[in-house]
C-alpha cells in the first residue's frame, strides 16, 4: 500500500512540473534551486588533518570510536563531491556549456519535483547512493544534511567522543553500536563475540542535560534522536513509580499504549550499553532475543518504512506479561 501511494503521488508531480514547464515558469525555478543548492552545499573535510590527529588516538581507549567519525567523515566527503559536481555540471548543461547528458536531464527532473536525486530506482543521477536511507522531500532532506554535517564537523574538530551522539545523524549507525562493544571488550579483555549491547533509557530528556552531566556512562554511551511507533514511553510524573539505576546512570519508566494523535513520539536520551552475552539469551540473525517477561525486545530502523533500513534491537522495560 505504501509502494502505491509513493508512486500515485510520485506520477501526481511528474504530471504537475510537466503542465509548469508549458508556462514557461519550470526552467526559471529550476536555475534558483541549483543556485540556492549549490551555495547552500557545505564544504567537505579536511580528510589528511583529520587522519593525522587521529592516528596517536587510534591505540587508546576511544580509538574504536575515532574510526567512526573518520569513515562518517569520509563518507559525507563522498556525498558532498556527488551533490556539488553534479550541480555545478548541470548549471553549465542549463547554460549551454555542456550538452544535456541522460543523468543531467535525471536530475534536473528530480529537482523540479523537489525529489532527492536517485529516489526514483531508474534515474542515471543519484545522490540517495551515497546518502543515508530517508523519506524526505528535497527541502527536509537538504536541511537534514546540514543538520548532520554540522555535528559531525563537531565532532571531528577534537575527535572527542560527545558526551551524546545523535545515533540517527550517523550513515551507519551500527558501526558506533558496534565500536561500544569493541570499547568495552578491550577495558574488560573480554572477546568481542561475546559481547551485545542493551538499551536503558534514562530520565534526561534534552542532549543538554546529558553534556550538563559532563562524562560517559559506564560500558557504554548516550545516544539520542530515536522515535517510538505503537507505543509511547512512560516518564515524568507517569514514572514516579519506575526509577532504576544502571551502572550509575539514573533510568525510569516502560513501554506503554500510545495515546490518540501521537504518532511517533520523541524518545528520551538512551543508555546503550554494551554487556557479555547470557547463555539463555537466543541468537537470531538481527541479534540477541531475550526471554524475560519484562523486556521488549523491539527493531530499530533508520526510517518509517522499516525493511533493508534495519540498525539494530533495543531492549525496552514492559510491563511483564502484559507485553
């Protein structure tokens, strides 16, 4: 059902530029929009500065997550050189520099429905390739970009691992699930295999409470910016009642039904925290599948529509049996 209301609205667009094109209006609003693209791409990392403050990190205790914010870095570069190159190589095609190419024309359609480049499987220009999995229209998704450019350049201006990370800003948000447990393996001299992670979610509701607090918790990290769907968690005064503590790290509340309206409410910053696999826990192929009555073993995926956008499981308090 959703493949096809994608592609009716899809056809709805394709159908409205073409009747803007007849006025005439089409082409003028596609040069403001590469223009307004092209000046509005951010510039891309000093990739050679970044590995050379890198390397003496790399042997110390962060250094699994030094490695992620280099590949993220490199990848955003990769990103940014796809949307400036092929911008600038359609202005040119638009001016009359260049012939119009099969991918030039691709693009130029995609932007004049305000689509991001590569959404549509069968177009030559693609920027979705190297992007990270989205829904967004053009505007949402550039701003998106933006977004996420400018916390990873905060991030790897000291290569300090933030006291927060905003796990979905992330191209490969496994990879730093992933480093948390190398980070741990090597403090506990502990085998790696033997490691997983879980999901505690604390009772800090803002990033800012979290760089307040000032450091790391233990064996793991804070991450924030992840979305709950058919459900809602449990906090405030609601959890008064559910207080726990991790590892030092305060925690509260449980999964409970989602109110009216409230589609996909904002989830308060999480403790993910890596720990040595139990013998009862079952392996499966998304992860470790846990048998007790008040853990909700719950998927978690980059986008809406779930699928091939699979990051990893979280481990959510419930209500025992009543899950």
């Amino acid at each position: 059902l959703n493949v096809m209301a994608d592609t009716l609205f899809g056809t709805i667009l394709k159908i409205s530029a073409g009747s803007a094109s007849a006025g005439g209006s089409s082409s003028m609003q596609l040069r403001q929009t590469v223009e307004d693209l092209i000046n509005k791409c951010p510039h891309k990392f000093d990739l050679n500065s970044i590995a050379d403050r890198a390397k003496p990190l790399l042997t110390e205790s962060d250094g699994p997550f030094v490695v992620v914010a280099t590949q993220e870095a490199t990848r955003m570069n990769a990103l940014l050189s796809s949307i400036k190159e092929s911008l600038i190589e359609l202005k040119k095609g638009m001016n009359g520099q260049l012939n119009m190419s099969l991918p030039m024309e691709h693009l130029a359609e995609a932007l004049g429905i305000f689509q991001v480049p590569g959404r549509d499987p069968f177009h030559q220009a693609s920027w979705e390739k190297s992007a990270w999995p989205s829904k967004k229209g053009l505007s949402s998704w550039f701003s998106d970009l933006m977004a996420r450019n400018t916390e990873l350049r905060k991030w790897t201006d000291t290569l300090a691992t933030p006291f927060a990370l905003w796990l979905p800003g992330l191209f490969n948000p496994t990879a730093y699930l992933t480093a948390i447990k190398q980070v741990t393996a090597r403090s506990k001299g502990m085998p790696l295999d033997s490691m997983s992670v879980e999901t505690h979610v604390t009772k800090m509701l803002k990033v800012e409470e979290v760089n307040a607090l000032g450091k790391m918790p233990e064996d793991g990290a804070f991450v924030y910016g992840l979305f709950i769907e058919g459900a809602r968690w449990l906090s405030g005064e609601e959890a008064e009642e559910i207080q726990y503590n991790v590892s030092g790290t305060d925690c509260e509340g449980r999964l409970a039904e989602s109110k009216l309206k409230e589609l996909m409410p904002l989830m308060p910053v999480m403790y993910v925290k890596a720990r040595k696999v139990e013998p009862e826990w079952k392996p499966t192929a998304v992860g470790y599948i846990r048998s007790d009555a008040d853990c909700y073993t719950c998927p978690v995926y980059a986008t809406s529509a779930r699928g091939g956008t699979f990051v990893t499981v979280a481990t959510l308090k419930c209500e025992g049996a009543h899950a």
